[in-house]
C-alpha cells in the first residue's frame, strides 16, 4: 500500500494548528493531491480551488469550492471544511467546519477522516471523543493517510481512546515515519532512546531524528543534539550536537535555549567540560520528565535521568534522585536501574567515561 505524506491535509499535528500547503512544496502536494482525489469535471474543479488556496487567495478559493462541495465532491467538502475550520475565507466557524469534514469523511475521503479525528480528540467543534478519533484515524491510515497513521500511533503510545500498546504505537509510526513525516520520527525515536515500551534501537533512532531535524523539527534538533552530545546513539560528536541545539534554540524553543544556556554557561566556548555539561542536561531533563514541563510526566524516565547526572557527581541530580525514589515501585526501580547501568556502559563505550 502506498502511503502519502501530504502537508495540505496536516491540519492539527502536535497539539496545534498548521497552515496546509506551507511545510511541503505546493507543486509537490498538487501531485500528491491528483491520486487522492475524483476524476473529471468536479476534480478539475476542485483542483483550481485548491490552487487558488495554496496561493493564499482565500475568497475565490472558498466561492469556487462551494458549488463542487454541494454536489457531494468529498475533496471539495474537505477543503471547505478545512477553510471553516481556520477562518480563510469565510469566519471562524468550528460547528460547520465539522459537518462538512463529516461529509467528506462518510464518503471514505482520506485526509477528511484524518482532520475530523484531530477535532473529535480535541473536542472542537462539538463534543470531544478519543474514541471516534480513533475509529477515524484508523480508516484513513489504512488507506495509505500517513500524517493518520502519525496521529493512530500517537494514540496508541498515550492510550488515549484505545488501550496503550507499544508494538502498535511503533508500528504506526514506523509507516508515518520512513514516509516523512517528521512529528512521527521524533516521537517513534523518543520510544526507541529507551526501553520504555518497545525494545530500544538507538540507530533507527538516530536516522529518524536526523531526517526530522534536518526539516526543521526544533524539538527532533534538540534530541539530535543531546544524542551525539551524549553518545546515546553511539555517534559521539559534541560539535555538531552544538549545531543542532543552537538550531532549535534559534526557533524559540525555550527547553533548547535553556540547554544551550547550560552548555556555554559551563564554559563550552572556551574551555568545555563536557562531563559537566552531559550531567547538567540530564539533570535538566530529569527534572523536565519529573514534572512534566514541555514533556509527559514519567517518573521513571526521571529517575534515569537523574540517576545518569548523579553518576557523574553533580549533587542536585542526587538529591532529586531521592526523591523521585518514593514515586517508584520496587519493579520501577529495577526496570530504571537496568535502564541506567545500560545506558553509563554504552556511554564508556562511546568514548566517554571510563
């Protein structure tokens, strides 16, 4: 089955909303668009439509595409829900963004399904449902919908209206992923760093958040960086790990300038001190995990953090290790100390402590 990655439909990734037509090339996702859509009158149609929307010419996108959407075109009812959805060209008007995306969804259209989900799962436009967004996200993706199958394993990795299961989280973004889509990289590397849910595979994860940062991805720059800065992945190599922190810094990133903080704060510039540097950006992130600031709350990847910062003599890591020790159950710490005493080998193996 063909999968396609297609910006013009990526309406809601990451929690927020994006622009359809501007992270991808407009020619490319025309071309994209004429294997998705119906033959003949009604398409052609709807492809000028869809043109004069990439080309931000929003009111004669949205009168063009009115007539094709009444007669039933279910590209058409999804680009006029779309263009509902996110005020371009008519108000803001969530209710009729949603039946018309319903529409279009009924009549099995791909990218409809895709965005309907993201508004049952956020609740926009009337009552919030996990579970439809589920159902949803499921028959777009099995159509070949990547940015769906994005958002199918997002769900499965949180358990959020499904049951969480790990093989089924990596298994749907492993498609979205080795298709481009750069939000399932990162995430699909962010479970393959650790143990936590799948077997780890730090190479694949490694590809995949080089391929992410490379698009810009600002979170995928930063974890590039702490992985070579780390030598999470094998690869050790603190001057491009700099490069790729700085990128993320550069977009606003708040956790990727307080990293970069840290590092030139320790004297990185001049005389680095790499070990301190490694311990403080695993107490950031120890501390990050632990209350769930700009991540999930995992006391466990905490745990580790803090652990792998502490073993390196910075003080603060050891105290908060206390700590997060009495949110853990006996199992939960043999599970993270295994975690930890794997990850300080593969760090002495990298070339970093001895």
């Amino acid at each position: 089955m063909r999968y396609h990655n297609t910006a013009f439909g990526k309406v809601f990734l990451m929690g927020h909303m994006v622009p359809f037509g501007r992270t991808r090339g407009a020619a490319a996702a025309i071309v994209i668009l004429a294997s998705l859509i119906l033959s003949g009158p009604a398409a052609a149609g709807f492809g000028e439509a869809f043109e004069l929307y990439v080309a931000e010419e929003f009111d004669k996108a949205r009168r063009l595409v009115e007539p094709d959407a009444e007669r039933g075109n279910p590209a058409a009812q999804w680009l006029l829900g779309t263009m509902y959805l996110l005020g371009r060209g008519t108000d803001e008007n969530p209710k009729a963004a949603r039946a018309w995306l319903e529409k279009s969804a009924s009549s099995n259209y791909p990218p409809a399904q895709a965005v309907l989900g993201r508004m049952y799962e956020q609740g926009i436009g009337g009552d919030r449902d996990a579970e439809e967004a589920h159902i949803l996200y499921r028959m777009s993706a099995e159509q070949g919908y990547a940015d769906a199958a994005y958002l199918l394993g997002r769900q499965y990795y949180r358990g959020e209206g499904v049951r969480k299961d790990g093989k089924q989280a990596i298994r749907w973004l492993t498609i979205a992923a080795d298709d481009g889509n750069a939000d399932a990289q990162y995430l699909g590397a962010r479970i393959l760093l650790t143990d936590e849910i799948v077997r780890s595979n730090p190479e694949q994860a490694a590809t995949w958040l080089a391929d992410a940062a490379r698009t810009g991805h600002a979170a995928a720059q930063l974890l590039y960086g702490n992985t070579l800065m780390l030598g999470l992945a094998g690869d050790y190599d603190p001057t491009a790990a700099l490069d790729w922190i700085e990128k993320a810094a550069n977009t606003g990133l708040a956790e990727a300038q307080l990293r970069l903080g840290d590092l030139y704060n320790i004297g990185f510039q001049s005389k680095p001190d790499f070990k301190q540097a490694y311990a403080a950006a695993q107490l950031r992130l120890a501390r990050a995990h632990s209350k769930g600031a700009g991540t999930k709350e995992d006391p466990i990847a905490a745990y580790v953090w803090a652990s792998l910062s502490a073993l390196q003599g910075n003080e603060d890591a050891f105290e908060l290790r206390k700590r997060i020790l009495s949110r853990l159950t006996p199992e939960e710490i043999e599970k993270a100390d295994r975690m930890v005493e794997s990850r300080f080998k593969g760090r002495a193996n990298a070339g970093g402590e001895s």
